[in-house]
C-alpha cells in the first residue's frame, strides 16, 4: 500500500485542496490545532467523522484524541490514518474543536480516490520449429521463448509438458524453471526431438508461475513425421550380382564335365 498525506489547519484559515489517493492506499490526515488568542483554551473536544469510502487503518485510533488545555500562542498536530475502500470523489468535513462555549472549525477539502492499479506479472510462451516436415530418424529443434508482458515480475516459472508420441529427446529437455522474469524481458531455451515412428505431433507445453499457478498451455505448430522409404535397389543389386555368380559357376561346371 502507498501513502498520502492530508492536512487540516485552525479555525482561522479556511483552504480547500484536492488530493490523489489510489482505492487500498493508507491516507494520512494531520490536524493543526493553534491558540491564536492571548488565554489559554481549556476543555477541548474534538469531533472528526469517519468519511464516506473510507475504513480505520490498522495501527492508527480512530477518532482522534486531543489534549484538554492550549495555552496562547501554542499550537499541536494531531495525525491519524484512514485506508480507502472505494474508489470516487469525497468531500472530508471540517474537523470541530469546542473550547469552553467556543467552537473552532478546520478547512474541508475533496479527495479522490482512483481504482486500484493493477500490478500484476503476464507471460506468454511461443514454441517455434526449425522444420516441420521430417522423416522417421531425423530430428527437428524446438525453441521456446517465454516472455513477461506485466508490470512486475513473474516468480517461481515452470514449464513443462510431455514428449510427442512417437518421438524422443535427441537434446536438451523440454522442461525448465526460472526463477524470475522481470517486466519487459524473456528467457529461451531450446531442445530437440527425434522421430521414431511416423505420424502427426505436436509440443505442448504448460507454463505456470506466482500470478498464475494453474498454469496454461502452449502447443507447437504440427510435426509431420513420414516413413523413410527404404531403397530396395541396395538390396536387389546385391542379390542379382550373387544369382549371376551363381549362374556362371553353374555353367562354368556344366561345360567341364561335358568335355
């Protein structure tokens, strides 16, 4: 919570000022009391009303005390906190001091209250590819890269998310953990994949941390992963040289025998 600060001075004076305060800030009120007369003030009360959209602030009593007797030419100050609760435009009342049958009244003045700032950590996570389209055997990189959109830090990240059916890690590791990412900035990692089974897949991944610990999904675009066609030529090639070297010797033979 921030604070402000507002003041209220004797009777003598009648000021009005605006004064800025946020909905959840505490605001400090400090009274001015001052015997302008040439005798000492005796009896003093003090009527201070609690304003509209305001609440007790912890720590400070509500309404204040004053003390019983001002002597001439004194003067003291009297402070005391208030918390707002709801945002809008207020009017703070004079305060009133009675003194014997005399009455002495403080300026009043408008407040406003504005809603409540909002600080609060963002992050998006992006999963990109270096290829999309792969072979059973090849490997593909995924680098993802989480940024922090907010106002204030982002604590305790987590990413995290199973490896793609069909598929496994080659390098690196799909899960990571951060300790902070400031307002403004990212952090990248990157892994890569191998694909052992052909079919379609993707990453997703879940990121949680401080401002959102159910955490949301992100997914990679989709990983088309074929059958690698084997060559049959390799291995007929070798198999038709086997069967003509078969043939010859059998030929070869044939005609030694025949003579």
């Amino acid at each position: 919570m921030t604070s402000g600060h507002s003041e209220k001075r004797g009777s003598f004076l009648s000021q009005k000022a605006n004064w800025i305060s946020s909905k959840g800030d505490v605001v400090e009120f400090k009274i001015i009391v001052e015997n302008t007369g040439n005798g000492t003030a005796h009896n003093l009360t003090l009527d201070e009303k609690l304003p509209q959209g305001f609440t007790r602030a912890v720590g400070s009593s509500f309404p204040p005390a004053i003390q019983e007797e001002l002597k001439a030419g004194e003067s003291l100050e009297i402070l005391f906190a208030l918390k707002a609760v709801e945002s809008g435009l207020y009017n703070i009342e004079p305060t009133t001091v009675k003194y014997g049958s005399n009455i002495a009244r403080s300026n009043s003045f408008s407040l406003i209250v504005l809603d409540e700032k909002m600080e609060k950590s963002n992050l998006t996570t992006v999963i990109t590819l270096d290829k999309n389209n792969i072979f059973t055997g090849e490997s593909v990189k995924a680098t993802v890269k989480i940024t922090n959109n907010g106002n204030v830090s982002a604590e305790s990240v987590l990413i995290e998310g199973p490896i793609p059916k069909g598929m496994e890690i080659a390098e690196g590791d799909l899960r990571q953990v951060y300790k902070k990412i400031e307002p403004g900035e990212y952090e990248e990692y990157s892994a890569t994949l191998k694909a052992v089974e052909s079919g379609n897949n993707s990453i997703q991944l879940k990121t949680s941390y401080s401002d959102d610990p159910t955490g949301f999904s992100s997914n990679s675009d989709p990983i088309i992963v074929t059958e690698k066609e084997k060559n049959y030529l390799y291995i007929l090639i070798p198999a038709i040289i086997i069967i003509a070297g078969i043939a010859l010797f059998v030929i070869r033979r044939h005609r030694e025998y025949s003579y």
